[in-house]
C-alpha cells in the first residue's frame, strides 16, 4: 500500500473512533512525505499529528549517497514527492 491508501484507509477508522491526535512513526527519510500526506487527507478535521522518525543505524543524513541502498531510499522518495505533488496528495 502506498502513505496515501495508508491514510485515507485510516480516515474513517479514526473519525469513528472519535481520535483528535496521531502519532505517526516512519523513517528519517519519509516523515516529509508521509506528514505531508496525513495532513493533506485529514485536512478537514481537527487531528493534530505528530511525526516521529525512527532511529536507523545505517542512516545517517550527512552521508546517505555513500551507501548505494540509503541513496536508492532517499532518491525514491524525492521522486515520491513530486509525483505526490504533481497528484495533488500534498501541497507545500
């Protein structure tokens, strides 16, 4: 599933259980997105989200092109976004 079918999946789940905040926990190099993303969906209730980024010993912001597999996450991403943005799933 995509961070788009995770939130509208979620939607109505917490709007009848009648949630007003979120934690949500995803990778270092996703949080933009994936906060982005709930913000968007939820943009019409009042659900405060918090985003948390989970510790990865092999990423490391600084140094991520040097390890082909932290370069290949973090280029996949960035072209997530656009194409989120291009779709109209976030907005800046």
């Amino acid at each position: 599933t995509s961070t788009q079918e995770n939130a509208l999946y979620l939607r109505p789940l917490l709007r009848a259980r009648g949630v007003r905040s979120i934690l949500l926990v995803t990778s270092a190099y996703h949080s933009r997105r994936a906060h982005m993303t709930f913000s968007r969906v939820f943009r019409d209730d009042d659900l405060i989200i918090r985003s948390v980024c989970t510790r990865e010993a092999s990423f490391q912001p600084g140094l991520w092109w040097a390890d082909p597999l932290m370069a290949h996450s973090v280029v996949r991403e960035y072209l997530g976004l656009v194409l989120y943005t291009v779709q109209g799933y976030v907005t800046w």
